[in-house]
C-alpha cells in the first residue's frame, strides 16, 4: 500500500499536537521510527507550539536513540512551558533507556555463556521499548537480539516482550496529558 508522506505527516502532526490517546502517540512514534525520525521531528521540537513540542517529545519515547535525538530533546529542559520540560524528561529518560537496550542486545549477540545470555535477554527486556504496535520489535533492538538463538530462549523473550506490550499499553491507556 502507498502512503502519500505529506497528508500523512500533516495528519501525525495535528496528531500530536491535540491526542490525548497516548497509544496512537506511541504508534506514531513507531511509525516514525521506520523512518529517518530526525527530518520529521527535528523542526516539531522546535515549533512555536508548545502542545506539539508536547506531542513530539510523548512520541520519542517510542523512537531509537540517537545522540541527534538526544541533542535535540536536551534543550526542551529549559523550555520555558512547563510541560515540555517534563515530557522531554521523560522523552529522554526513555531513550536512554532504549540506548542501554541496544548495548545489551549487542552483549546478548557476543556472549558465549548461555546462563549469562538468559540474563542480558532480560535485562533487555526490563529496559527496552516493547512496542504497542505488533511486529515492532522485529526492526528494533529486539529482533537482532534473539536471532539465532536457542528456541527456548527466543520463546521466553518473546513472552516477556509480550507480557511487556501488555504493561505498556495498560499505562498508555491510563496517562493522560496536562
């Protein structure tokens, strides 16, 4: 299916702008990150509009981490509405958390140790962004993290990442915007 970019991006950023449904912040955070997240949400982070800086920083709690990322959200803690300055903090507490999530999937790839492996799959797995969208962790860190695993390893670590979807999803659908 072919997806005309600029009604589409147009529509993410009214999106973020007004939503108060934090599951579809998060799945357009997904979405952006299929992408190059940086062209799009570079300038919203830099809008006038203090609800879309909002917005944008909620959706980047679902991106990658990038030290461009994080160079861009930094500033937003001196921002001077009050709740970007908290979204960005969690905005960057979650891409750090997603930067860690990356250094262990790597770890798990290294390790020769099984016993050591189970455990670096889950502190992963504590860590790392699930996903509300299904089939999300197939591009992240997660996908390359269990590749080529033992079978019993990737079935309990695909129920973590759902069990973790679930949680996730279940906060999403509770928070609400200020």
């Amino acid at each position: 299916m072919k997806i005309e970019e600029k009604p589409t991006l147009a529509l993410f950023r009214q999106t973020l702008a007004t939503s108060q449904d934090f599951l579809l912040i998060a799945a357009i955070g997904e979405a952006l990150d299929r992408r190059d997240p940086m062209k799009v949400v570079s300038p919203w982070l830099k809008d006038s509009d203090s609800r879309l800086r909002q917005g944008v920083c909620f959706a980047t709690e679902s991106l990658s981490w990038s030290q461009d990322l994080e160079d861009l959200i930094t500033p937003l803690l001196q921002d001077l509405s009050w709740d970007v300055r908290a979204a960005a903090r969690v905005a960057l507490d979650q891409l750090w958390k997603s930067r860690e999530a990356v250094r262990l999937a790597e770890e798990v790839a290294h390790e020769l140790a099984l016993p050591r492996r189970w455990t670096l799959v889950d502190a992963a797995l504590t860590i790392g962004y699930p996903g509300v969208v299904a089939g999300y962790g197939a591009r992240s860190w997660f996908g390359p993290m269990i590749e080529k695993q033992p079978y019993s390893l990737r079935r309990h670590a695909l129920s973590k990442l759902e069990e973790g979807r679930k949680k996730m999803k279940d906060e999403l659908s509770k928070r609400e915007r200020s």
